[in-house]
C-alpha cells in the first residue's frame, strides 16, 4: 500500500515565503500520523512573534490524526485523503501551510520516522545550571549509596550540629546518637550569594572552634569555565572554607571522603574504634 507524507510549515511573512518546517504528516488509506518538534526555540526565534498558536494548532492536528484526520477541520468523503491535502496545500495562504503529498513505499510508521529525522531539526536544550539543592541531592544520594541498608537509619538531613556559640544545621551528617562527620552541598554554577556564603563560613568556623578534630566536608559543583567571575568566587570562598578546617570536595571526590571516614568507625555499632 502507497503511503504519503507531507511537511507542515510556519511561514511567518506569507509575502517574503521564508518558511521553517514545524511537523511531518504520514498516511495511507488506513492510517494518519503526524509528529511535531518538541523544541520550539528555534521556530520561536524565526518568526520573532509568539507562538503559541503554532502549539494550539499541533495539538488539534494530533487530535485529528487519532481520528484519522488529517487537519483540524477535515471530514472523511468520498474524495481522497491525497486529494484533500492537495486542495489545502495549494489553497492555505496563512502562516501555516501544507507541502503537497510525495509518495513513498514504506509504511506510515516507518515514513514518518525517516521523514521526521529530515525535516524537523531539533534545536538542542541548554543544560541548566545546577543549584545548591542539586548539590545537597547529589551529596545524600552518593553518601547514602555508600552505607547501603544502614543509610536509613545513619544519614540524618538538616541535622543540627554544636559549636562554640550555637548550633548549626549542616544538609548530610552521618550519626547514631552523636555525630561521626558532615557534609554541606554549594553549587558555584550559579551565582553563590554573599549572605550565604559567610553562612556556610560561620557554620564551619563555629563547629571548628568547639570540635577542632570534627570532619567537615563541603561539597562543591565547580562553576562553568566560561563564567571567569564565578570561577574567582569559587576560589576565593573554596580558600576560606579550607583555611577554616573543612574539606573542599568535588562529585568524585565523595566517595573516598566517605569511606576514609568510615574506617575507624564499627558501622554495626556506629562506634569509634
């Protein structure tokens, strides 16, 4: 059985014609699929108006396709699906058009994989920043892999430890009755504010000042070489938490931290050894 398959476009200035392909269109006799992009920044910044529309009229098109449609607004007659999308190709002049039909030997399925593979380019998702909550995520996660089946009852979250003048909640620390060692999480690949770090500053200067020998761990995501004023303040506040008795830790740097840590403490027990 012939399938048939045809681009649907956004051409913003019908009169200039300058046109970027948004979905693709397959079908037989039996069968209507359609795909559309999924990234819409690259369409957005063509046609430099909002888009939503464009949105709206993807999803009436699917809707239509469940219904062996082929556009929102078609109706099964006794003319065929070919010629029908022959007369709105030829006869739409809005900003969103329909090729003509092409013919090929492949299934639905498989036309419109190959054909959506051509003709929609994706437009790659910047990956975002990661947060200081991302660090705390990572942080429990990799120290609760560490303990396995004790994790639960050892990693305490927002736990409150003593210093010299107060007490302090630290995101990780690994306790049974008394604290063994913390951990706090910071990411540098955003904007780290003033307030909190001389929070995190004050934290581990009054810890250390009442359990000089106490393990403190903080857990960094360095920033994105291509920020040179993050990659200062990194430095500059990675410096200071060092010179103040914490240990200055990356991702892949967890796990050794952890288990160094661990050896002179019965984790059966949690007991120094």
């Amino acid at each position: 059985m012939v399938s048939r398959y045809s681009i649907v476009q956004y051409v913003p200035n019908p009169i200039a014609d300058e046109r970027i392909n948004i979905g693709v269109l397959a079908f037989d006799d039996n069968r209507v699929c359609v795909r559309f992009l999924s990234n819409w920044e690259r369409v957005k910044r063509f046609g430099t108006e909002d888009i939503h529309f464009l949105k709206d009229f993807a999803s009436r098109m699917e809707d239509a396709a469940a219904d062996g449609l082929l556009f929102p607004g078609d109706s099964p007659n006794e003319t065929p699906k070919q010629e029908r999308l022959i007369r709105v190709a030829q006869n739409w002049f809005n900003s969103i058009q329909l090729t003509e039909p092409r013919g090929s030997l492949d299934d639905v399925e498989s036309l419109l994989a190959d054909i959506a593979d051509t003709c929609l380019l994706e437009q790659p998702e910047k990956p975002k920043p990661r947060d200081r909550a991302f660090a705390v995520q990572v942080t429990r996660r990799k120290i609760k892999n560490i303990l396995g089946d004790r994790a639960k009852d050892l990693v305490k979250k927002n736990y409150s430890l003593s210093g010299h003048f107060e007490k302090h909640e630290f995101d990780v620390v690994v306790a049974n009755g008394k604290p063994y060692f913390a951990a706090q999480g910071i990411s540098f690949e955003v904007q780290v504010k003033a307030d909190l770090q001389n929070s995190i500053a004050w934290k581990i200067s009054d810890v250390k000042e009442h359990q000089p020998d106490f393990p403190l761990a903080i857990v960094t995501l360095p920033p994105n070489p291509k920020y040179p004023a993050y990659k200062r303040t990194y430095q500059k506040v990675t410096s200071m938490y060092s010179e103040l008795g914490a240990d200055i830790l990356t991702e892949d740097k967890i796990e050794p931290w952890v288990k160094d840590h661990l050896k002179p403490i019965d984790t059966t027990t949690m007991e120094l050894i």
